[in-house]
C-alpha cells in the first residue's frame, strides 16, 4: 500500500520533474533536509512507485511543455494588519511574485508550475490560510510583452 506524501517528498518530486538530473545535495538544501535523507526518500518515492524511471524526450520542446501561469487575487480578513498572508505566500517557491495592491484588490500573485493539478494544490494551500477571505484564480493563456 502505498504511503500518503508528505511536503516535502512532493517538494522532492518537484524539483526533480523539474531537473531529473539535480544532485541529492542541490534537493537537500532547497528542503532543508540532509543529502542522506534526500536520497534515502527517493529511494522510497521510487520503490512506492512515485518515481518510475528517469527519461530522455528528444526534439526540441514544444510550447505546451514549459511552465504554466496563474494570477491568484488574495482578499485578506483584515487588510491593513494581517502581514502573515503576505510571509506565508512569498515562501511558496511557485509564486513568483507578489503584489500588495491598493483599490478592490487586496493581494494579486502571479504562480508558475508544470501543472495545474500543482497550481491548484497551492491554491488550496493560499485558500486555507487563516487570514485569507476568498480567493479568485484565473489562468494565463497567453503572454505578449
């Protein structure tokens, strides 16, 4: 029976879609765990089935290969004093940015991940903070500069 995972083995799983080849040690520092306990978690995410072999895709990438993007609009409980909403989602390593905002808006983030099963999993962890009044996601279907 495979076990429930944790954070950090999907912080671990993670890091790994993104680069199958990053050292232990690299997985480590970005967990705050030991290279030894890194590794001895992917050996498990491996023999669980979580990890069922390292790939080679070649050509070049497509456009529907890279990152997605979403703008998550934040309304806090208390605007002006709840400064902990603000900590908790700089600390998320998908939100790329973080604007506090003045008018309607309380707080307007812009998320990056390689899926939006990811990105919705962040948004349920924004959703359940508990200075955090409601919340709006949309999805960013093309960028121009």
């Amino acid at each position: 029976m495979k076990r429930v995972l944790d954070k950090v083995d999907e912080k671990i799983l993670e890091e790994l879609t993104r680069n199958a080849r990053l050292a232990h040690n690299d997985i480590a520092m970005k967990v705050n765990l030991s290279r030894n306990a890194v590794r001895l978690r992917i050996e498990r995410l491996e023999r669980d089935g979580y990890i069922r072999g390292y790939t080679i895709i070649k050509g070049m990438p497509s456009a529907e290969a890279g990152p997605i993007n979403a703008l998550i609009f934040v309304y806090r409980k208390d605007r002006m004093r709840d400064a902990d909403v603000v900590r908790s989602v700089i600390a998320m390593p998908e939100v790329i940015s973080c604007n506090v905002m003045s008018g309607d808006l309380d707080i307007v983030l812009t998320v990056e991940a390689m899926s939006s099963d990811r990105i919705h999993r962040v948004w349920s962890e924004i959703s359940a903070l508990p200075g955090v009044l409601n919340t709006v996601t949309s999805f960013v279907l093309s960028c121009t500069k």
